[in-house]
C-alpha cells in the first residue's frame, strides 16, 4: 500500500478536524472559566463606612482569567509563548530595548546586581569589597544582593518628604572602590535622576534603578520624558500583587545594553552561556563546534555554564496574567495619579499635622503610595495615628524597613562594624523610621473610600 495524494488529503482533513476540535474545546474551557468569574468574581458589594480598606491589591477581570486558562491549557507550564510576548510588549511600553522577565521584583533586583558581577566586565565588574552607594529607609532586597555577594553597602541620608537619596552625600560616599549606585524610587516618587545619573557618568559607576514601586513614573532627562528604571543601567519592576500591575508573583529586569541582558539571562538561566529560548537547540548553529574554559572541544553548548547562576525564570501562566494587566497598565496608572490627587487636596489643610509628600522636580510620578511623616509638636504620634486609621479599617504601611541597619539582619554587622558603612548621620531615615507611614492609592479604590479615609484623618486631627 502506497499513499496518494487522496490519502495525504484524507490525512490534512484529519488534521484540521482535530486542530478544529481542539480549538472548540480550548474556547469552550476559557468561556467557563470566564463565566465562573462573572459569577464569583465581578460582583461586588458597595463600600460602606468601616468596610475594610486596604492599602493595596488586585485588580483583574476576564481577560486576566482568559489568559491564564488559555497558558494552562497548553501545559508548558515554564516560560513559553505568553512569557515571550509579555518581554517585548512591556519594553516596548518601556521604550526599552530588553526585557527579562523573572519570578519576582526582588529576584529582578538580585539579577541586575549579579549581571554586574560577572567577569566578562573586565575592571567595570563589582567584585567582593567594592562599595555600592545606597539608602537605608528603603525595602531590604534593594540591599541584599550587595550584601550576600560581598559587596559593601555604603548608606546616605534620605530627603524629607519625598524620602528618596539625598544627593548632598554622593561625593562624600565616594571612594576608589566604589563600582555602583542601587536605589529605588520610593513610593513611585523619582529620586533626582539628573544628578545622580550625573554622577556615575562622572565617576563611571553602574547605576540600577530599582523600579519595583515606580511603574509608569516619568522622568524629564535631557529635555525628554522617560519611563523611569531606563535611565539607568538597569531597571527593575515587580509584578507582586499591591504593585502597578500583578502577575501574583514576578519581575522584570529590563536594559538598553546587549550586554548586560545577557548577563541578566544567563544568571537568570542556571548562570548558562547559552542563550537559546527554552524548548530550543542550537540557534547559533554553533552547537557543537567551540572550545570553553578547559572542557573538550565541542563540548555541547547547552551545557556550558559561565557563571555561578540561579533558576529565576517566571511560568508561561503568570506571563499570559500580566500580558492582560499591561494593556490595563496607562489606566491603572491614570487612576494612581487621581487618587494620590485626591488626598493631597483633601489633606492640604492638616499640614500643621503632616509633612505631607510632593512630586519630585522633573517628575511626573506614578504614585505607589501616599506618605505622610508626624511633625513633631503636633502632639499626635504616629502610633496613635496608626492605630486610628487600623481600627476603623483603613490598612497602613511603614516606609518598608524605615531604618534598615536597625533589623536583626544587621545584629551581627553592627557588633563587627564590618560589611558596611554609613555616611553622615541619618537623621531623616531615623525620623521616618519612627514618625512616617503611608496608606494605599491603588485603582481598586473609589472616590467613596478616598473620601471616608480623608474624614477618618481629619476627625483624629480634630479631636
């Protein structure tokens, strides 16, 4: 028996009819999962006085839950077709060239720093004892990767209100084994990326924008608006659920240099030397045809490891999440400007009470929060404040870890008076530490809620 070309068109036809098959059944799982959302999911009950507010969290609808059934029906599982498309459209967003999507914001800031470290950086590279040039009122993973590669973190006092660098200590931090400057844009408010951007040309530092909180900020550099976290060297973003967009857990590490993003992949990818996607062989065509270290000649690229690396990668179901968060992203953004407006108006008058924050020079902000510090002498505190606003249901935070140096992280740091330095006092990142706190702005409030927390905090200043 010989097939004919009426058996290879029997064949095709059997093809097709399953692929239509398939693509019914994909259809009519997605439209259950969308109809057990509309049912479980889209109703809500209105905000009533004492309902409790928090201060951040998802917000989603269908199209989230379409995308994800649609990545979990192909059971890829790892990173795959969403993971791809979710990398070129957040950068395109960026006006970035590179994108890298990872597991999580603080994995994005443990790469970005890593990618630094690698020796094929010649004497730019970060190797142990050099000095990083950061802040301690800040969350601690923008830190932690200084620390747990050996690297020295050198701390400077932050600015009031906006609680970013202060700028004055740059020079005076400087030393001959300083290789870097990480910070983040506190609450989504920038921190002064002219002169610091200013100040690692000069001195030719790395400079990591830890972006995790600032999404959608702009800055105005050169004359031009950027996105902030593509100024720098290397940006990071984190895509954890109270953040700008969710994919529940993620991050991205994101860059303009070819170099760099190749180097966020391969510790990204178990530190490998090989680039190829996953689920792909030999792109290059160079397989196995090149000579590494001292393994033999034509050693199998795949297999060729070229720094001490991690398995961060994010799976193909939180991709297709955040593929439908990044078209919600210019209104999510939009409606963190409105909110944080909205108090600003609304407690303009109780700044006898309140440092209360502004937007950066040059910025146009992508708020994260709103934060306020307790003025000393206002005879309130900010426990009793706190403690107010908790118990009548509205969720607040601490500006992370207000003094970091002061965590038991630092016990043993702080007895040795080893791994670290400070520069000056840091008066304003203890004043925060004890007097700051901040409650939410994200879009899933509504001008109800807004309204009923600006009451909350004009009734306790009254009192």
């Amino acid at each position: 028996h010989h097939d004919g070309p009426a058996t290879h068109s029997l064949h095709s036809i059997g093809e097709l009819m399953d692929h239509d098959q398939n693509s019914k059944l994909r259809a009519e799982a997605i439209a259950a999962a969308v109809s057990y959302y509309r049912a479980h999911h889209a109703s809500k009950e209105p905000f009533r006085p004492g309902d409790r507010i928090p201060y951040a969290g998802r917000v989603f609808d269908e199209a989230e839950i379409a995308n994800l059934v649609d990545a979990s029906l192909d059971f890829w599982l790892t990173a795959g077709r969403y993971a791809e498309r979710f990398e070129k459209e957040f950068a395109a967003f960026l006006g970035s060239s590179h994108c890298s999507l990872v597991n999580s914001g603080s994995s994005a800031n443990l790469l970005a720093f890593m990618a630094l470290t690698s020796p094929s950086l010649g004497e730019r590279r970060i190797s142990m004892g050099d000095e990083v040039i950061t802040v301690a009122a800040g969350f601690p993973t923008t830190v932690s990767p200084i620390i747990q590669f050996g690297a020295v973190p050198v701390f400077v006092d932050v600015e009031l209100p906006s609680g970013n660098i202060d700028c004055r200590y740059l020079d005076e931090a400087l030393t001959s084994r300083t290789k870097a400057v990480m910070l983040a844009h506190t609450l989504g408010n920038p921190f002064d990326l002219g002169k610091v951007k200013s100040f690692c040309d000069r001195h030719n530092l790395w400079l990591i924008e830890d972006n995790c909180d600032a999404l959608g900020s702009r800055y105005k550099f050169d004359g031009q608006w950027h996105y902030t976290g593509t100024i720098g060297h290397l940006g990071t973003s984190s895509f954890y659920p109270p953040h700008h967009m969710t994919m529940g857990e993620g991050g991205a590490v994101y860059t303009n240099d070819p170099q760099l993003k190749r180097l966020v992949d391969s510790f990204r990818d178990w530190g490998r030397d090989c680039w190829c996607p996953s689920g792909h062989d030999n792109t290059c065509g160079r397989r196995f045809s090149q000579q590494f270290g001292e393994l033999p000649l034509g050693y199998d690229h795949k297999y060729v490891y070229s720094h001490f690396g991690y398995n961060l990668k994010v799976t193909d179901m939180q991709a297709a999440i955040g593929c439908a968060q990044l078209v919600k992203l210019p209104t999510f953004i939009e409606s963190r400007k409105n909110n944080w407006r909205q108090f600003r108006e609304g407690l303009a008058d109780l700044e006898e009470i309140f440092v209360l924050p502004e937007a950066a020079s040059n910025s146009d902000p992508s708020w994260f929060g709103f934060l306020m510090t307790v003025r000393v002498g206002s005879g309130l505190t900010r426990d009793r404040i706190v403690s107010h606003l908790e118990k009548n249901g509205v969720q607040t935070r601490m500006l992370f870890a207000g003094n970091l140096i002061k965590h038991p992280c630092f016990d043993e740091m702080r007895v040795s008076r080893e791994g670290y330095r400070v520069v000056g006092d840091l008066v304003n990142t203890d004043r925060i530490m004890r007097d700051s706190f901040w409650i939410g702005v994200y879009p899933g409030m509504t001008e109800k809620m807004i309204s009923y927390m600006i009451d909350v905090l004009w009734k306790l200043a009254k009192s």
